[in-house]
C-alpha cells in the first residue's frame, strides 16, 4: 500500500497525504515540539486549535520518565497523551549526544548518563526502535549520529557512516507494522559527505527521508545548499522531512524546494523569550513602546489572542511575568505557523505558490 500521496504541485513545492494509522496528514505540515508529550505551555486541545495535525514526542526521554510500561497502560503515547492526530517519535539522538548526556560513542550505540539515576546505560539503534515500536506513534525516527554544527569533516565523515549502519539495525528491529519508518541523512554542510548520505539512506527500505544536522548553528545559505543537494537524492515520490527548522521565512523557502514535513520548537521558544511573530515585523513584545499600543500583536491574524487582546495587555502580563502572557504568546506564535502553512497548501493546489508572496517579518 502507497503511504505517501502527492496532489498537487507548483513548481517543486507540492502537496499530498502522508497515510498514517490515525489517518491521512496533508503535506506540508509543521509539528509542534511535545518532548515530554505537551507541548510547553499550552493544553493538547489549544494545540489542536491552532490547526496542528501532527506532534512529535522524544522517545528516549519518555523511555526514562515516565518509563515505557507507564505509557503502554494507557494503550500507547496517543491514549497517554489523548491526541487523536498525527504522533512522530524521535529516536533521541540529538539528546543522548549531547555532552548532558552522552559518555561515549562508537557504531554499538551510545553509553549515556542517567539523570535520574546517575547510572550508565548503552542506548542503541535496535533500543531506539523498540522503544518507539512499543510506543506506537505514527511514524519512527532511525537514530542518527548527530554531529554539531561546523564539524570537522573527518566528523561528518564518521557521523555519515555511522548514521547508515545504525539505520540498517532500526529497519531489522523495527517490528510495529502499522508504525512508518523514517531515515535521516546526515554530513553537515559537506556536500560531498551530504549527498552520499541522502542517497544511501534513500535506498533503504524506509517510509520517508529526513535531512537531519542542520538548523543548528550553521549559515544559513550553506543549509539551504545541503538541502538542495540531499533532495537531488531523496525520490519524489517519498516524503521529505526536513529536522529542526520553524521560522515563517525558511519554511516558505524550504517547501519552494520540495520538503513536506517540518518540526521545531521554535515558535514557542521564541514566545518564550517574549517574541512575536508578524507579517511585517516580528516584535519583541517587552519594548516599552508597546505599553501603550491598543493594536494586535498581527492585525491579520485571526488567532483568540489578536481577535481579543491588544499588545498592551500581552506587554503587561510578560512585563510582569503572568504566565498567560507567555502562553497567549505561544498560542499566537504556533497558531501563525500553523496558519501559514495552510495558506501554502492553498496556493499550491490552485498552483499559485510563489515563494515572494510569503514574505514575513
């Protein structure tokens, strides 16, 4: 059975369905960041209002806490959480080789540290697998090797071989049938490195191709490169998932060239920190300037927040650390994402899309 479907498409940007066990998802999408399985600050119902179909949880760290047996009580991450949509699962892999973390690496998995009880654990390839097997999200991530941005290549080189073998372990481990696979390529913004990994993991036997290690600290015209070249790799006909990547203009440039899934916390991280997302400017709601401003954070924003609260109101309850003020700037932000991307679909099934249209603050 065909799991991905394209419908449309307008230049290289395209939609289509990704077919997963809680129904069909309409490319491109964004998902959201529920780490611990909640997207911070907001309440799985306000996420869904937003327009989101899809999350994505980390598996490693559901597997430390609450523990993975917690979780199969209530019939799998979906009946944990009470989400009806879309679930992906990272493997982790960008958390366990973090130096928290991470104690050792070799090609058998990584030796991390346990912040809950301090004890040493190997985490590999096949451990990643079951663990998102017996979570039964929609789709699976392979665990990658991960390296930071502005590598080495001898490296990149090490993560682009490892990457490969692990992903050959997840596709013998990976036991859940009605669960999708996804591999990620890795090799930095080394071209050579970049597109040997696309087409290698490209001709494995995966539901989708993630372009991961990117997003991550690099310039930003050297990630737009890899992407363009890791997608040279990746078959249309399966979907692309670029890792990482959630600001307004980079999501609009990155479906001109043909990605389909996306996922960052960004849009609510930056809420966080007291920023706004706008069609003509981004703001940074702490300004004394807005101390005043009757206006809504985006005047063409139909989110609760802008159709019901001025800047001045959403000023004070930061200024003065009301948690509200962070969470309806978090609802905003994600709603805005989530808005865009909708906006997207549109003009690319009238075959309309043009990436200048988009243009955002």
């Amino acid at each position: 059975m065909q799991k991905f479907l394209i419908d449309s498409t307008s230049g290289k940007a395209r939609t289509g369905k990704l077919l997963t066990a809680h129904g069909a998802l309409e490319t491109p999408f964004f998902m959201p960041v529920a780490t611990k399985g909640s997207v911070k600050l907001l309440s799985n119902e306000e996420v869904k209002s937003t327009g989101t179909q899809c999350l994505i949880s980390n598996a490693f760290i559901l597997s430390l806490r609450p523990g993975i047996e917690t979780i199969k009580n209530h019939g799998g991450l979906h009946g944990f959480m009470n989400w009806g949509g879309g679930l992906f699962t990272d493997s982790g892999g960008f958390q366990v080789l973090s130096p928290n973390f991470c104690e050792k690496i070799s090609d058998k998995g990584v030796v991390f540290n346990n912040p809950f009880d301090g004890k040493k654990n190997l985490f590999t390839p096949s451990d990643s697998t079951r663990i998102q097997n017996a979570l039964s999200s929609d789709v699976a991530m392979c665990l990658d090797d991960v390296p930071v941005a502005n590598s080495s290549p001898e490296r990149l080189k090490e993560a682009v071989e490892r990457t490969a073998l692990w992903a050959r372990e997840c596709i013998r481990a990976h036991e859940n049938k009605k669960q999708l696979l996804f591999g990620i390529c890795q090799g930095g913004v080394n071209e050579k490195l970049r597109k040997k990994s696309a087409a290698e993991i490209s001709g494995l036997d995966f539901d989708g191709v993630a372009i991961g290690g990117l997003a991550i600290g690099e310039a930003k015209d050297k990630m737009f490169r890899a992407v363009q070249i890791a997608l040279k790799e990746i078959p249309e006909n399966t979907p692309r998932y670029l890792m990482g990547l959630g600001s307004a203009q980079d999501l609009v440039a990155a479906v001109s060239m043909g990605v389909d899934v996306f996922d960052s916390c960004f849009p609510t991280r930056t809420a966080r920190h007291g920023m706004a997302f706008s069609k003509e400017k981004n703001i940074n709601i702490e300004s004394l300037k807005y101390r005043n401003d009757t206006g809504p954070i985006d005047k063409d924003c139909e989110c609760f927040v802008c159709q019901n609260h001025t800047r001045g109101y959403i000023h004070h309850l930061v200024k003065t650390k009301e948690e509200n003020g962070l969470k309806y700037m978090s609802y905003h932000n994600l709603f805005f994402i989530q808005d865009l991307m909708k906006k997207i679909r549109t003009e690319i099934n009238e075959g309309t899309f043009n990436e200048k249209k988009f243009s955002t603050g």
